[in-house]
C-alpha cells in the first residue's frame, strides 16, 4: 500500500497525488487507488481527477464513496462534469446529481444541454426538484440565481432550547447553520441570530430577546458583484436573499462568492486584453471561437491606426530632413501606451470595486494628469541623454524628450479620463479603453512628436 507521505503542503500534496493515482489506475490497482483518496480532501481529490486522461477520470470517480463523490463533484470543472455524466449510469448520475446542494446543481445545470438538463431535472426528488426550479426561475447571475434555499430559520417566540432543538434536526441539510434566520409566519425575514449568541444564551431566554433586527439582506434581482461587494464590506460568511414582500427565500454564502469574485475579475482582465470571454473558459474554448472574439478589437485598431499613417505621411518632409527622428516613434507611442494602461488600469479597477475616491472625477483626472507630467518628465530627461548617446544630435534629442514628457501627460488624460466618459455613456469602460487609449496616444503622439521637432529643428 502506498505511504502517505508526512507534513506536504497542500501543493507538495496534489503534486504527490497526481504522480501515485494515475500509475495506480493504468495497473488497475483499484483497492490501492481508493485507499490512496481516503485521507485527500475532496477539493484536492477534484484537483487530481481533473488531471487525469478523460478515459480515467469516471474510473477514478466510481472509486470514491457516495457522500464523498457528491462533494467532490461540486468540485469539478464544468466540462468534466458534464464528460462524467456521459459515462454514467442513469442511478449512477441521480445519486449524485440529487445529493448536490441546489445553488451547485443549478451551475450544473447551466453548462449542460438542454436536452439532459430535462432529463436530470424530472429524475430528481420532488424536493430537490422544487429547490432547482427555484433558483432556475431567476435571472443569470443575480443573487437569486447564486443563493441556496438551504438556511435555519427560528422564530421570536421559541425559547433558546427550542432553538437548539431545530437545529439539531435540520443541521445536515442546511448550508450553514452559523447564522440563524428569524422569521414570521409569512416567511418574512425580521432579524438575524448568531449561533455564538444563541449558545451562550440560558435555555429558556426567547429569541426575540438575544436576535439582531437589523439585518443586512439583498433582493432576488440584486446583481452577483453587489452581492459580493456587500458580503465583502460587512465581513459576513453568509448574505439573506428576500424577495419583494421581504420574504426570506435563500442565502448566499462565502463560498459561492469567493467564485463570483474569481469569474468576475477573469472576466476584467479578458475584457481589458480587448477579450470579450462571455464566462466561458478561455483555455477550453475551440479555437475558433477564440480567433472570433480576439480579431474585433485588432480590427478596429487596425483601420484606426491608419490615421497614424495618415500622420506621418502629412510630415514627410520633417522625416526625409532629419531621418534619425524615425528611430524615436516606436519609442514614444509604446511610451504613451504604457503610461495610458497604467491610469485606466486604476480608474477601471478602481470603478469596478466601487472605490469612493473616484466620485470626484475632475480630482482623479487632475491626480493622474500631475502623475504622467511627472513620469514624462522623469522619463523626458533618461530619454533626452540616450537620445543624445545615440544620434549625437542635441536638437533631435531635445525633441525626442520633450515629445515624450507631453505623450505622457496626454496618455495619463485619457487614460483616466475615457473609462469615466465611456461609463457615462453605458458603455463597458475596461472594454472600450484599451484600444480608444492607444489609438490616441498612437495618432497624437506622432503628431506632436513631429511638430516639436520641426519647432525644435526649424525645419
């Protein structure tokens, strides 16, 4: 039997796992495989399972125990999920499928085919089945959608004993039951009780005398990054969900947060690359899909940097004069382009977190502005002397330096202006900015590179 190896990171761990399970299952050591995923956490077995050949994995799967392969599936990829499915048997998938806490099964549920989401969904129990049509009922990506029906509610006239004794009964199929829910006969929601409070109350104290009336909550239509910004704010491990009664219908805890947070800052960082990922996963998308969705934006950037040859070519006679003025545009734009990036990549971060500074919008500009007229002078100066080092040409390097300073403090302008201008217009700004930034620093850059070194040159 292999030797659980002692005092492994969590990384050294699923390092250690990957190169023993794999060997296991090609020499179908089966006993030696399942015994080698007994002490591993489910979220590590996960880890493992999604490296293995696609052939192996439901081997692997069909190894662990029920309980163990239900979480463990909550776990897995999407795509992985939806490959194990195939491979099962029906008994095999409802087991699981209907073991699933509803807010995960619903995720499921979106990646899958229609066609096998309807034949999951009618195979469910009429409780489960109840639970999903719930939170498939709501938009995508609101906390409706994200929330679990599973929570403790308590009401203001049980003593604390009988508190207790609820929980005792429906703890196991509850999310969590760190936070008790207060409601009233109509299910709607008047006060909150931690478990903390509740355990070190006396028995026979009633809630409505230890509970919190002043909950923090959001409706089924409150968009995922609010309800992640909130539960951020407040520090909180779960968030109530009401809908327009007030009525308490879900929670949405940390744990399903902590993904918002992951897909939503992914989703950022495509879109500021000029990727539209419409949630999906980059690495796992077909190719050509991936051209489609890369080849906009270089087009646009494409026909509207003709303007920049449109530039140079209105200021030949300056670069048929003095030819070493060429060598400094790649230079200067790319410069520009940079410093651009960097203020829209704080504004559009900034905006995204909803970060109070910058509701005062002519001050941020201002602020950004002073900071490119420092760096441009900064890097004006560096410039200025290699310039010199390398042409020897004092006009041409005064030229090329003091281009660089004004690219700089335009570039900074725009960068930190345009996301404000685009979010006005409701327009995505992490989308727009990128190319709308370099595009202008690219066509104004040249223009007043050119024309500083006519002025300089006398040309």
């Amino acid at each position: 039997m292999t030797q659980f190896p002692p005092n492994l990171t969590r990384q050294e761990l699923r390092e250690w796992v990957r190169s023993q399970l794999q060997p296991l299952l090609e020499q179908k050591d089966f006993q030696a495989a399942k015994a080698l995923l007994v002490p591993i956490q489910p979220v590590d077995i996960a880890d493992a399972i999604e490296d293995l050949p696609s052939v192996m994995q439901a081997i692997a799967f069909r190894l662990l125990s029920k309980d163990e392969a239900i979480e463990v599936y909550e776990y897995l990829d999407p795509a992985i999920q939806e490959a194990l499915l195939e491979d099962f048997k029906r008994p095999d998938v409802l087991e699981v499928v209907d073991g699933m806490s509803p807010d995960d099964r619903v995720r499921l549920f979106d990646e899958l085919p229609a066609k096998v989401v309807r034949q999951l969904f009618y195979h469910l129990s009429a409780e489960e089945r109840d639970a999903t049509a719930l939170l498939l009922g709501y938009p995508a990506n609101t906390a409706g959608r994200m929330m679990t029906p599973e929570y403790v509610s308590l009401k203001e006239s049980w003593t604390v004993a009988q508190a207790l004794e609820r929980i005792r009964q429906v703890a196991r199929s509850t999310e969590t039951i760190y936070y008790l829910y207060i409601t009233d006969i109509s299910r709607r929601l008047n006060g909150i009780l931690s478990l903390r409070d509740l355990l070190t109350a006396d028995l026979e104290v009633l809630i409505s005398q230890i509970m919190n009336r002043e909950v923090v909550r959001v409706e089924t239509n409150t968009d995922q990054e609010e309800v992640a910004r909130i539960i951020q704010d407040y520090d909180l491990i779960a968030l109530p969900v009401v809908d327009r009664e007030q009525r308490l219908v879900g929670i949405v805890t940390v744990d399903d947060i902590l993904d918002v947070l992951e897909e939503e800052t992914t989703e950022d960082i495509y879109t500021l690359g000029g990727l539209q990922s419409d949630g999906d996963d980059y690495f796992r998308a077909n190719l050509f899909t991936i051209a489609r969705k890369r080849v906009v934006w270089l087009l646009v950037l494409l026909v509207t940097n003709t303007a920049t040859s449109a530039v140079i070519r209105s200021q030949e006679d300056v670069l048929e004069r003095v030819v070493a003025l060429a060598a400094f545009i790649p230079l200067l734009i790319d410069t520009g382009g940079n410093v651009g990036s960097q203020s829209s990549t704080v504004i559009i971060r900034g905006l995204n977190t909803d970060n109070d500074q910058l509701r005062n919008r002519l001050s941020v500009i201002r602020r950004e502005a002073i900071a490119g007229s420092i760096l441009g002078a900064m890097l004006g100066v560096i410039v200025t002397v290699w310039a010199y080092f390398l042409q020897g040409d004092i006009g041409v390097a005064l030229a090329v330096g003091i281009s660089l300073f004004a690219i700089s403090l335009i570039a900074s302008i725009a960068g930190s202006g345009l996301p404000f201008l685009f979010q006005a217009f409701k327009l995505d700004p992490a989308l727009m900015s990128a190319p709308f930034i370099t595009t202008a620093v690219d066509v104004f850059g040249v223009l007043i590179y050119l024309n500083v070194a006519r002025w300089i040159l006398r040309i």
